[in-house]
C-alpha cells in the first residue's frame, strides 16, 4: 500500500508485485483540501490486524502554520473509505501537526501530534511557555471512534516530529525533543 496526495486528495493504492505496478488510486477526502505532503511531513498509513486501512494526514488552515489533523479507515480492503475525521475536539485554528500513527497488536490506534493550544492560551494569559505540546487520541474500535484527546508532552519543539513505536505488551512509545 501506498498513500499520496493529488489535487488536494488524499489517494490510495496498492501493489501486488512489489512495486512494479500500482492498483488505481481511491481516493479518501471527498472535498478538495490543501494538504501538508512535503518532505517527511506527509499522510501515513498503516494496516490494522484484520486488514483494515488506516490513514491520517495534515490539512492547511488560512491561518499561517494552522492545521487539523484528519483520521480516514477502509474496512474492504481499499475499495473505498469511510468520511473522514478530524482526530482532535480542538477545533481552533492553530497548529495542530506533525501527526504520526501507530496501531498497536491489539488493534488499538493511537494518533498523536503537536499542538499549540497551550502555547496560544499561556501567551494570552502573558505566561512564557516554550514550544508546543504533544497531544494524543486513542481509538479502541478499529478507528470508528476516538477517545477524547490528552496532553502527553509539554515543551516540545515546534518542528519536531514525533517517532512512535510499540512495545511488545502493546504500549505506544513516542519520541520527541523537548525544550528543557
């Protein structure tokens, strides 16, 4: 499997000769979005334990360095996927980014990014506050829904991106530098 962006589309395809041809694409977003899809920062994908097809992705806001970080899934094997959805409550227009995925083996998804809703309240507030923080969401049902989101990291560097990884049990472990 392979995710791009076309357009303003997130798209889908598949091999089945290691990468010598390509399936046509589905595409995901049924409305046209700007799409963050430069460098390491661009849609990811994973595959579930029954061959689900998970992805998430940035769209640009108008506000400069805004963002919401969507949630797609395909349960029949990538013939189509369901509406997507934004991962986080938040709905502010501010950086929410760097997203990464992990699904864990017991299928569990967790989705974290860099958010700057705190950065934005504490310089309101005339507090100082240094980078952005890490905020996550967890969905316990092959993507349908997710929990609510929660803070895991204060401090974080802003344009740093987030490494994840799963222990044998089954944790999510995330990577970032924080400012200390």
């Amino acid at each position: 499997w392979r995710v791009g962006v076309s357009d303003g589309f997130v798209e889908v395809s598949k091999s089945n000769d290691l990468g010598k041809t390509f399936s046509k694409t589905v595409k995901i977003n049924p409305e046209q979005q700007k799409i963050t899809a430069h460098g390491e920062v661009r849609p990811k994908i994973k595959i579930g334990k029954n061959g689900e097809i998970y992805v998430v992705w940035m769209q640009n806001l108008k506000a400069r360095f805004a963002g919401y970080v969507w949630f797609a899934r395909s349960v029949n094997g990538g013939k189509s996927f369901e509406a997507p959805i934004v991962v986080h409550q938040d709905r502010a227009e501010i950086g929410h980014a760097f997203e990464e995925m992990s699904v864990a083996p017991n299928g569990d998804i967790t989705v974290l990014w860099l958010d700057a809703r705190d950065l934005v309240a504490d310089k309101k507030a005339g507090k100082k506050r240094s980078g952005s923080s890490i905020y996550f969401a967890i969905s316990k049902d092959a993507g349908k829904t997710f929990e609510q989101e929660r803070k895991l990291a204060d401090n974080t560097c802003e344009c740093c991106r987030i490494t994840t990884t799963t222990k044998p049990d089954g944790t999510v472990v995330a990577l970032s530098l924080i400012h200390i």
